[in-house]
C-alpha cells in the first residue's frame, strides 16, 4: 500500500478546512502551517484525509491547545485573617483563569522572602493554597500568592492577605485535620508520575505518614517530599494500583485520608492488519488487537468512512469478516482502537482480482527429468482469479485416473514408479469464467547410475601424494556433477588448490591429495549428482607422520653428573613410536645437545630415563624428541632450568706457562677454566713451583681467587730470586668443594736483569728529510741477556719526555728512522734490551734532518711521438729557501698492462727516449734533492698512435708515485 497519494484534506473539530478561503492556513507536502495563531479559532483537533485511486485513508487525531495564565482581575484590598496563636489557617490563593500546568509559592511580607514548607507550613500544587497546622507568632504578616505558567513562564501575584493574631487567648491543644487530601478515586497513566498531597492542621503540629491499605510495602522508587506531606511514585505501573491512606497524627489524636489509584494506558497495537489481494468471490479475513486500560473498543472505516454491519459485513470485537468478495469491496481499510485516554489506527489495502489463468509465473519445465522406478510430480498452478480448474493431456490423449495416475485437487499430476513408457509431453488446460491457459513440458525417464570405482580406506606417509578414485556409469542424458567433502566440509579446491585437485573426465571424479599433510587425515567422501539423483562414496585415509612433540618434561631428581627425566607422550601420527632421543642445552652451548642416557637407547614404552655426563654446577634445561618408523618428529617444549649440584673441579688448567716480569718475579700464566667446567661457587686457582729438577724440594703455593685469572706473578725481595732461572710450575683449580687436580708440569724462567751496559759510539747520518740512520758499536759480553737495541728520538732537549721509539730484535747495530719532519734537528740515544726491560742509555747525539723538497710539482710539460722516440720536457722546479734544491729529475714509465716501473734519472728539465713499438705508457716527472723526492706531476698517457704535441695542465697532484 505505498502509493503517493493524490489528495490530502483536512478537519478541525470534524469540519473541512477551506484552504482556498483561509489566509493563515496552507499547505505545504501534506503539512498544514498556521500563520498568526488565535486561541479562539485554532484550538481543537485536527485530522486529515489522505486520497489516491484505491481509497482514502484517516491520520491520527491532532490536538493544539494554548497554554496562558491571565492577570487576577481587579479587586479590592484582601481581607486580614484573623486567628489565635496555635490555631490552624487556610491562605487561599484562587489563581485567576488560566491553560497549562501551574506551580505556585508564597511571599512573606516582601520579595524576594518565600515561605519556607516544612513540617507546619504547606503549599499545595493542586490549589496553590498555603496552610499552616499551627500558628505561630512570627507567622504574622503581609502573604502574596505566586503563581507561574510551566510552559508560556508567566508569572502573576495576587493581592496581599494580610495574617493578624487574635487577642483573646491561645488555642488549645486539638486533634489533626486533614485539609488537603487526594481523590477518593485517581487515574493514573502507565509511566507517569504520580503526586499525592496530603496535610493536616492541628496542635502539636500532626506528623504525616503514609501506607497502603493491602500491606504491601513501597518499592524504592517511592518518596515522601515536604516533610512527608507528597507521596511521590514515578514510574507508574500496573502493580503501583491500590488503595493508598495518609495518616496525620499527634498527641491529641489522629485523622485518615484514603484514595484508590487506578491504572490507565492508552491503546497499543498487538496485533495489526497487513495489505492483502484476494480473487473474486472468496472471503475476507482481518483481525486486530490492542491493549490498554479501559479495555478499548474497535471500529472500522474503509475509505475514510466508517464501515457498518450488513448481510456480506460483519464485525465483531476488532474482526471484521466479509463474505463473497466483489470489486466494489477493494480499497483502503482502518481498524481503529479507542479508549478515553487515546486513538490508535492500523491501515491495510484489500485488492479484489479478477483474471483469467496465466502462465507467465508457473510454467511447467520444458524437459523434467526422472529416475526410473520414481514418482514424479507435475504441478498446474496458474495464476488464475476465481482459481481455474485443470484437466491433463499426454501427448492429445486426454488422461484419466489409475493405479498409476492421480489427479489431484490442486492441479497436480502424480505418476507412480515411472517406466521409459512414461517418457512424453504433458499438457495442462486451466479455465475460469474470464478465460483458459495451458502449458507443456516433456517428461524423459532416465535409468539409474552406478558407482563403477569407488575409494578405499587407505594408510599413506605424510608429504606423499595419492589419487582417490570415485568412477561412475550413467544415462547420457544426464547431467553429472562431482564433488569431494573431506570430514563433513566441502572441498574448496580453488582455495584448497595447493594440496587437493580434481582429475579425470566427465566419467571420472577421481580426487588428487599432493603433498599429504596429517591435517589431511580423515574421511572423504566422494558426491555424484545428477539431473534426477545423489550418489555418494566415502573412505577413510589415514595419514602417517613422525610423532607429535612429547610433552610435560620434568626433572624429577639431579646430582653433579646426573638429571632423571621423565615425559608424557606426544601423539604416535598413525605410527607407533619406537624410541625417544634426549637433548640438553646450557648457557655454554650452541643451541641443543645430545646427552647420553641410561638406558643407553630409550625405546618407544618407556617415559623416563637418567641423563649422565653432565658438569657439575650448570644450568641445564632438558627436551625430548620421539621418533618412529616414519621419522623424528618435534621436540616437546623445554623443561624449566635446573641447576646440577657442585663438585670439586675435576678439570686442571692448560696452556701452562709463563716467564719474563721484572726483577725478583717468576711469572707464571695458564689457560683458565671454563666457567662450565668450575663446578661450584669460590672457585680459584693453587700456583705451585720449585727449582727446576729439585725433585725432593718441597712446592711453594699461592692461592688466586679470581676465576677468570690467567696469570700469577711471584715475587720475593727479601729472598732474591735469581735472575733467568729454570722452575717447575703447575697449576690446580680449586672450589668452596675443594681442590682439584694439578696440571702437568712446564718449566718457566724467572724475569731477568736489564742490561747493565750502555751501547758506545753512536753515531747519525741525515739521509733526507724525513729519515735518519743511526749506528753504534755492539755490546760486548755482559752477564745478562742482549735480545736487541731500542733507538729513542726526541725534538726538544729541555723535554725529552716526548720521545719516539724504534726496536731492532738480534745482534744488528743500525736502523732508520723514518717518518720525521724535514730540517728539523732531533735527538738520539740507544740502550740494549731483553725482557726485563731497556738498558741504560747511550749518550745522546743530535743531528738535523735534512730541507724538505719543493712542494710543487714539474709543470707545463710537453711530449711529442716520432716513430719510437719520445720527447718530453717541463718547466724546471724552483726551490724555496726553506727547501731543498733540485739537483735533477726522475721520469717514471709504466706500460700498460704491466706492473713494472721503469726509472730514468736527469739533470735536465728535459728528456728524449726510445720505446718499444705498438705500446701506450704512463709518465710521471718528479723533481730529486737532498731532502728526497719531490710532489709528482700529473700522469701522461703516451699513445704510441698519436704524435701530436701534448700540453698538460700545471696543477699539483696529491699521488708521489705512477698510478
């Protein structure tokens, strides 16, 4: 029933609006705008018709009401109110006309002083009066009523009433009177919130309590508000309802006030009416039903206009049923619920067909395909309104009902147990009073297929590849397809490609598992589909693989040497398991280990086992590997760090040796333990010695505390050890567990003495002006060894501190020094060394170093190429005066291709040579002076096919040698 509607009209207390006449209202996409809002004319409740060609349909009721509060209308000063001090009074506040909800308070005497309530004083919100249970002297005073509009926020104040104590006497103590209570009977809507007043004069001041007269005790959501003269329930429910009493009570006595609250709600839908389409003739349905409280009543409208019951018509408590449906009866239908709380409206369109049998949407399948041996059902089912009736026909031959054939109600054909015989056309002729329709379809009867290969049950190793068979025989007149489920899910072998395939012909739906993983183990089951049945083929593959990984690795008990291990088993893959393989790592290993075991060979029934051979204070963690016939499989996760016990050190140190130190020291120096191997906390060394072949002379030992020492130096200036002396030494490991065994022994000599004799005659010559020679006279025999010289150099005398050392090793008695600063003078001194250190000092000489060469290279050279002759020649290089002069040249040649360098000398600038046919060469030019060579020039690459005259550029090169 969505259809834009064509016309919209609407009503204001039931009568048409004239849009066309009436300037302040128009409408705009179906809304109704008032401009200039008038109480008068606007109040009241609107609704509005909506038109289109199937019917008319009634909005939901609207209602406008204005909200205002007049001004009290003139009058004249209010009367004072007389009363006794402790008596009761009632301040009346009479708000003036007014629409909307009101709130109200008091002011004494002068703004902005309000009465404040409490348990004497009260202001009701249903009157707006102002009580006070018991007079007081202070009471006294001017009261103006205030009175506020919720929704316009008006304000308006009443008169003053003026309050004056009597002077004749103070009232006496009297029981409660209730002056404001609530209704004996109050409506309540679902959800709202509920206030109930209550309050009382007397003396004493009435205290105010509240109950309910069943028993049942308040829910939380209660309050008590104003000194518990409002009760207040929010939230208001069905189980809210009740009689409710309001008891004021003092000294004197005490007074009740009781009132029912009853539930209301206004209708809501249970069950509505939906658009139907209905043929001609049948009969119409439609049932709606709403709840609320009062129970509501039902009424129906078709086209806006309400429905009445007739002969065809008939409602009854929200069902409306009409007989024999004509096109009169179509069109735009409401159910309408109603209680005097509210009006809610369910809308549905009734269409009334009327149309001769069609085809269009059931034809029957031009070839229907069936299993021999089946049933087979052809449906006639036109879209007909009155419905057709249908007949049958196999080919012209008019059917009628047998053992075999029936025709059913409906319009169906049913054929039983189906031959080749029943392979034919079938037609169906359906009529009604608006006309006929038929359709055809061939019916071809199919023998049964057949499995001719199906899989088996098989066990394969994991990463192998197999092919499940699954061979069929069929009609050729059907269509087939294969398909795989492996473990109740279809194969995807798009996805699954890489490991699942299907191979074979439109006969064959053989399945091809490469590269079998144990994921892959289960049952397949092989599905045929034809046109007219479903055949299936399972077989359950088990796939082998090397075992899963143990679990659970535990150290049950360890010594120094030892660890038992136990384990639970992983999963035996299809294979069972036949041994297991443990494996140990340490802070000290390269990833996991082997480790013996007893048993030596852990078979496949056992689930613990000793590891031996391990160090004594280590941390070890321990896995295991199971293996069987397929292979080895995982390793299980390792278990948590265990550290061995202690032991003394069962491994000595290596490598002893030792020697050299300064005087009165015997060093002696070892490899040191691995820390692996050091079996306990306090771990340390035991130095021993003795003279070398005193086999009956006692060791003399120290202790080293540090772990990773390497060397011990023993030393005794009151004994005086001898100088280069032989002595047996060995060295131990010990720990907090004590010592353990000795190394073998080595012989290590003690330090010996320097030199005691300075080199004579030491002489220099200054070779250029980097380099100096230096030579002296070798040292004749001394007592202590000569390993060689050592030749120190320094530039200034007053600070010899900054020296620069050159060694010679052996009995040579002269050496360059190399690497100086040209024209600079140095000093020299030599002194004989060994391993105890250097000698005295020769007596220092002093010599300069020569001028250092020109810093700037040869320039503007020149080449030519005759034949084999080259010629070359270069501006000469001019020395400075800081520098040395030139006294010639050097011309470096290089063939290419070869490594040598041909050197040529000159005192010229210029230079002719002859070279080898058919060779191109590099030239460099230096310049030669007593302070060595100079900067080289540029390379020149001489072509031997090129003869014309080369002019190089004049730039420095960094290179002092032939690239």
């Amino acid at each position: 029933m969505k259809k834009l509607p064509k016309q919209i009209l609407w009503s204001l207390n039931g009568t048409l609006i004239d849009l066309r006449s009436d300037y302040r209202r128009h409408m705009s996409g179906g809304n109704l705008t008032i401009s200039g809002l008038d109480r008068d004319q606007d109040t009241g409740i609107y609704q509005c018709t909506a038109s289109n060609k199937w019917g008319s349909l009634l909005s939901h009721r609207a209602s406008l009401q204005f909200a205002y509060l007049e001004n009290y209308k003139t009058q004249t000063v209010r009367s004072a109110v007389n009363v006794r001090e402790g008596q009761g009074v009632v301040l009346l506040c009479g708000p003036p006309t007014h629409s909307g909800e009101l709130t109200f308070a008091w002011i004494f005497n002068e703004y902005p002083y309000f009465v404040q309530q409490d348990t004497r004083r009260f202001i009701s919100q249903e009157t707006g009066s102002l009580y006070v249970a018991k007079v007081e002297s202070s009471d006294v005073g001017n009261y103006t009523c205030v009175v506020n509009n919720t929704i316009t926020r008006e304000k308006v104040l009443s008169l003053p009433t003026p309050l004056v104590l009597r002077n004749d006497g103070v009232m006496g103590e009297y029981e409660p009177k209730i002056e404001v209570h609530f209704p004996d009977s109050i409506p309540a809507a679902k959800g709202s919130t509920v206030k109930l007043e209550c309050f009382a004069l007397g003396n004493p001041v009435p205290e105010i309590s509240w109950r309910r007269t069943s028993g049942v005790p308040f829910p939380g959501k209660v309050k008590m508000r104003n000194s518990n003269a409002v009760l207040e329930i929010p939230n208001f429910q069905q189980e809210d309802t009740g009689t409710y009493e309001c008891v004021a009570e003092n000294s004197r006595g005490k007074n009740t006030a009781r009132g029912r609250l009853s539930f209301h709600a206004k209708p809501h839908w249970l069950q509505t009416i939906t658009d139907t389409a209905l043929s001609i003739e049948e009969n119409l349905f439609w049932e709606c039903k709403a709840s609320g409280k009062p129970k509501p009543s039902y009424s129906w409208l078709r086209n806006g206009e309400t429905l009445t019951s007739e002969t065809r018509v008939q409602m009854e408590n929200g069902a409306l049923t009409v007989s024999a449906l004509n096109l009169s009866d179509a069109g735009l239908y409401q159910c309408v619920a109603e209680n005097k709380h509210g009006v809610i409206y369910s809308s549905a369109e009734l269409m009334v067909l009327a149309s001769p049998p069609s085809f269009s949407r059931s034809a029957l399948q031009a070839v229907l395909k069936a299993l021999s041996g089946s049933q087979v059902s052809l449906d006639c089912q036109p879209q007909a309104s009155p419905p057709a009736s249908s007949l049958w026909k196999k080919g012209n031959e008019l059917l009628q009902k047998s053992d075999r054939i029936a025709l059913l109600p409906n319009g169906t054909l049913r054929i039983a147990n189906v031959t080749k015989r029943d392979s034919a056309s079938y037609t169906c002729i359906a009529r009604n009073q608006f006309g006929s329709a038929s359709t055809t379809g061939m019916l071809l009867v199919t023998e049964p297929t057949r499995i001719t290969l199906r899989p088996t049950n098989m066990e394969i190793i994991v990463g192998e590849s197999i092919v499940l068979p699954c061979q069929m025989a069929c009609d050729p007149a059907l269509d087939v397809s294969f398909s795989w489920a492996f473990n109740g899910q279809l194969i995807d072998f798009q996805r699954d490609g890489e490991h699942f395939e299907r191979v074979g012909g439109t006969i064959s739906g053989d399945l091809m598992i490469r590269s079998i993983q144990l994921s892959h183990g289960g049952k397949y089951v092989c599905h045929i589909d034809t046109d007219v049945e479903s055949l299936s083929a399972s077989a359950i593959l088990v796939v082998k693989g090397p075992p899963g990984p143990p679990d659970k690795v535990s150290v049950e008990e360890i010594t120094d040497s030892t660890a038992q291990l136990s384990w639970s088993p992983g999963r035996d893959n299809g294979s069972p398991i036949t041994g297991y393989i443990l494996q140990a790592r340490t802070a000290f290993t390269v990833g996991w280990q082997a480790v013996d075991t007893v048993p030596e060979v852990v078979n496949g029934n056992l689930l613990t086992a000793t590891v031996v051979g391990l160090n004594a204070w280590v941390e070890y963690q321990f896995r295991v590997v199971a293996r069987n016939s397929v292979g080895v499989g995982e390793p299980s996760p390792p278990s948590i760090k265990t550290r061995t016990e202690d032991a003394m050190p069962d491994a000595a140190p290596t490598d002893v040796g030792g020697g050299g130190g300064t005087k009165s020291e015997l060093v002696i120096t070892w490899e040191p333990v691995p820390e692996e191997l050091q079996n306990g906390e306090g771990f340390g060394y035991i130095v021993a010695f003795r003279p070398a072949g005193a086999a009956g002379t006692p060791w003399t030992r120290a202790a080293v505390s540090t772990p990773g020492a390497s060397r011990h130096a023993f030393r005794n200036d009151s004994l005086l050890m001898p100088p280069f002396a032989p002595f047996d030494v060995k060295v131990a490991a010990f720990n907090d567990k004590g010592p353990g065994p000795f190394s073998s022994v080595a012989t290590v000599f003690s330090a010996e003495e320097v030199p005691s004799v300075s080199p004579k005659r030491l002489r220099a010559r200054s070779v250029s002006a980097a380099q100096i020679e230096v030579f002296w006279e070798p040292l004749p025999a001394v007592p202590e060894r000569v390993l060689g010289y050592e030749v120190v150099y320094w530039e200034d005398d007053t600070k010899p501190d900054t020296v620069g050392k050159v060694r010679i090793s052996g009995n040579y008695t002269l050496v360059n020094v190399t690497g100086l600063t040209g024209h600079t003078p140095y000093y020299l001194a030599v002194a004989a060394f060994n391993t105890a250190g250097s000698g005295p000092q020769s007596v220092a000489i002093n010599i300069t170093t020569k001028k250092p060469p020109p810093g700037q290279p040869p320039v503007n050279v020149e080449w030519s190429m005759t034949g084999s002759l080259l010629t070359l020649h270069w501006d000469p290089v001019v020395a400075t005066e800081t520098e040395s002069p030139v006294t010639g040249y050097m011309v470096l040649l290089k063939r290419q291709g070869y490594s040598d360098i041909d050197m040529v000398r000159t005192d010229k600038n210029n230079l002719e040579l002859n070279l080898p046919a058919s060779d191109n060469y590099l030239v460099q030019i230096k310049a030669l002076t007593q302070g060595g060579e100079g900067v080289g020039s540029e390379p020149i690459h001489v072509h031997k096919s090129s003869e014309i005259p080369v002019l190089l550029p004049s730039r420095p090169h960094p290179s002092r040698g032939l690239i």
